[in-house]
C-alpha cells in the first residue's frame, strides 16, 4: 500500500513539475515578448548582465543562487537574446559586478545595500526600492556608460 502511494505520489510531483515547467516557459515567452514590443515601440536596446564569468568571480549567497542559476532565469535570457536578434533590437552585455549592491541613486557600493532578495536599502542615501529594479536602473545606466565610451573616445582622439 504504501508502495502504491509513494509511487503515485512520486507521479503526482512529476506532473506538477511538469506543469511548472510549462507555466515557467509560459511566462518566460510573456516576459521577453512584452519586452521586444516594448524595446521595438520606444526605439531602446536591452541591457543584460553578462553571466560567461559569474560562477569564478563572484560569490553569490546561497538566497540569491537560486535566481542567477535557475533553469528559468537562464531560459528568459535565452528568449531575450534570440527575440531580440530576431526583432532587430539591440542587445548589450554589460558587467554584472556590483549591480545589485550599488545605490542607483547616489552610486554607493556596499553589500548591506541589498537588505534581501526583494529589497534594496542604500546605506549612505537612504534610497528604498525593489532590489531588482535597483540593479535594472544600474544596468541601464552601465549600457549607456558603454554605448557612448566609444563615441566619446574617438570624438576626444
Ligand atoms: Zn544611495
């Protein structure tokens, strides 16, 4: 009986996973496609962080592995690199360090910054927000610092 069960609950799980998965993938082509209409309607690249390095160079605690590592995370990516392509968007890589530790209001870079994974409280200004949102004003703000070095550069030479 008891055999029985566990197989049965063994299946149960299999199929919530399943459907997880699917609700995940759902949610992912959601994301990355309201994202390109976005980016397509008010003429913007997408930044994202750059993961080829992360695992050597950075120490992530065990809380905020999970969102960096997931399959789902890395299957967003996956959909905004390739729709991306496929609508002509530009996409920009940029360096991940720092990004969701430092204030996006007055720059301050400190681990104590990210209070959880959810928030983000600037220990020098004060600043209060959604930590994601934090390290999306950062990465924004690094792609643009990359897109117009170059320009800058030559125009100085
Ligand atoms: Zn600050």
């Amino acid at each position: 009986m008891q055999k029985v069960n566990t197989k049965n609950a063994k299946r149960r799980l299999r199929k919530n996973a399943g459907r997880e998965r699917r609700f995940q993938q759902d949610a992912n082509h959601c994301i990355s496609k309201a994202l390109m209409k976005k980016a397509v309607v008010s003429r913007k690249a997408i930044a994202l962080e750059d993961l080829s390095g992360i695992q050597e160079r950075t120490t992530v605690r065990r809380e905020f592995r999970y969102e960096r590592h997931s399959w789902a995370f890395f299957q967003l990516r996956q959909f905004i690199t390739y729709k991306a392509a496929w609508a002509g968007v530009p996409l920009y890589l940029v360096d991940p360090r720092n990004t969701s530790r430092t204030c996006s209001a007055c720059g301050h870079c400190e681990k104590a910054n990210r209070k959880s994974q959810a928030e983000f409280l600037c220990q020098r200004c004060g600043f209060a927000a959604n930590a994601d949102s934090n390290a999306a004003l950062n990465i924004s703000r690094k792609e643009r610092a990359a897109v117009n070095r170059p320009m800058a550069s030559s125009l100085a030479g």
